[in-house]
C-alpha cells in the first residue's frame, strides 16, 4: 500500500472509531447526531421566537424561524465540537502520541471527519425540513459543498492549533470551552443581521462564521446567494487558518512525546 492510501486508511478507521465510541451502549445510536441540534432547535425555537418575540426581517431567505435557525445552527456546531474536542483529542491519546511512527495530526482531523459525518446526516434532515415548508433545492444548493469544504479547512486548522497548545498549556481545553461562548453571540446564528449592524459592524465583517452561515442560508433556503466578494473573505480566512495551523503543529509536535 502507498503512503498516501496508508494516511487515508487510517484516517478512515481513527474517524470510524471515534463516531462509533460516541454512541456505543446507547439503543438509537447515530440517530443520537440527528435528534441532538433537533432538541436544541426545539428549545431555542421556543426562547428566542415564543419567549423573547423575535422576527425575521423580510429580506431573509424564510420567514419560518426554525429553519432559520438551523441552517445556522448546523455549521456552528460542526465548528464548536471540532475545536472542543480536539482541544483534549492528543493528551487523551499520548499513547499513541508516544510511538514516533504515529502521525498525531491524524487525529484533530479524524475528529473533524467523524463530526462531519453526523452533520451530513443533520444537513439530510434539514433538507428535507426546508422541502416540507415550502423551500425547494435551487441551483444554488451546489455552493453548499464549496462552503462546508472550507468551514472544514478553517475548522481544522484551528483544531491543530489548540491541539498542540493543550500539549504544552492544559488550561487550553478552558480557555477554547469560553472563547466558543463568546464568538457563538457575535455570530448571526439566533438573530439576523440586522441585529448586529450599527453596533457589531467589526465583529461581523472579521467573522469567518458569518459568511458560513449565510451560504449555508442561501444554498439550503433559496435566498440571496453568498456573493464573490464574501465567499472570498472566507476563503482567505480558511486557507490562513489552515496552513498556519499545519504550519505550528507540525513544528510543536517535535516535542509532544516529551511532555506527555
């Protein structure tokens, strides 16, 4: 076998083990991926459009706020859990970091392959939740691959980053759990745009989130198409992301066996 069809497999079976751990024991299994952002869309449904009144301005994509807000909910937690849970993914395998013949970037990306999978099967239901009102598939929808590809660039190259920083700085996993709270509020997942403008201009237009949400809105919802302009700030902000964090990780991982 190649070296390149060695790297894949064993990323196939690190990502493989890791979405089968996540649900082993329990009775519905994988369908745990798909009821967990349903619960929460559930919930925040009832907080934000019953409890707090919120509407939809009508310039958005829908005017139907659970879709709304799932088609902004589902990239985010794509995100979120790739950085939380690769923030511990090397010290909890030192092990395995341990044996040089291990290469330990595999695993910030298997975590990010097996939480891929769940969001595929959450993107189905959502899918099929937008038909149901109403929202069928545009061509648009073909964007939504190119923008998930690179919320999953941006994702892993801060995964590597805050894997290797735990390596050296337990108090990472913390520090990223906190972060993670405070970039969801500057991110339009609950509220529209509108929201924020006069008052979070900055945060917005440096948000990389942002731009994911809003294609994952038009693809999956028919509206305004994320334009070339937006498309290539994220692309600028994956590619960033991406090769500094290969870039550091490669160069902190030479002492990882030492500290463990």
């Amino acid at each position: 076998m190649s070296a390149s069809g060695a790297a894949f497999s064993l990323l196939y079976e690190l990502a493989l083990r890791d979405f089968k751990r996540r649900y082993v024991g329990s009775v519905l299994g994988w369908l745990w991926g798909v009821i967990h952002p349903l619960v929460l869309l559930v919930v925040y449904t009832f907080l934000f459009r019953y409890a707090f009144g919120a509407r939809l301005p009508p310039d958005e994509a829908t005017q139907t706020y659970p879709l709304f807000l799932l088609a902004g909910m589902l990239p985010w937690l794509l995100f979120s859990e790739t950085l939380v849970r690769s923030a511990t993914v090397l010290t909890d395998h030192s092990a395995l970091i341990k044996k040089s013949v291990f290469p330990a970037e595999a695993l910030p990306m298997s975590i990010l392959a097996s939480t891929g999978l769940a969001h595929l099967l959450s993107l189905a239901v959502l899918v099929m939740a937008a038909v149901g009102w109403g929202h069928f598939p545009t061509v648009f929808l073909a964007q939504l691959p190119v923008i998930a590809g690179l919320l999953g660039m941006f994702s892993l190259g801060l995964a590597w980053i805050v894997a290797a920083f735990q390596v050296y700085l337990r108090d990472t996993a913390q520090v990223v759990s906190v972060a993670m709270t405070a970039w969801f509020w500057v991110t339009p997942v609950f509220l529209p745009e509108a929201f924020y403008r006069g008052k979070l201009d900055a945060a917005l237009e440096w948000n990389p989130l942002r731009y994911v949400v809003m294609g994952y809105r038009a693809a999956i919802l028919g509206g305004q198409p994320i334009g070339l302009g937006d498309l290539g700030r994220l692309l600028v902000f994956s590619l960033v992301a991406f090769a500094v964090g290969a870039v550091f990780f490669r160069r902190a991982k030479r002492g990882f066996a030492d500290v463990m």
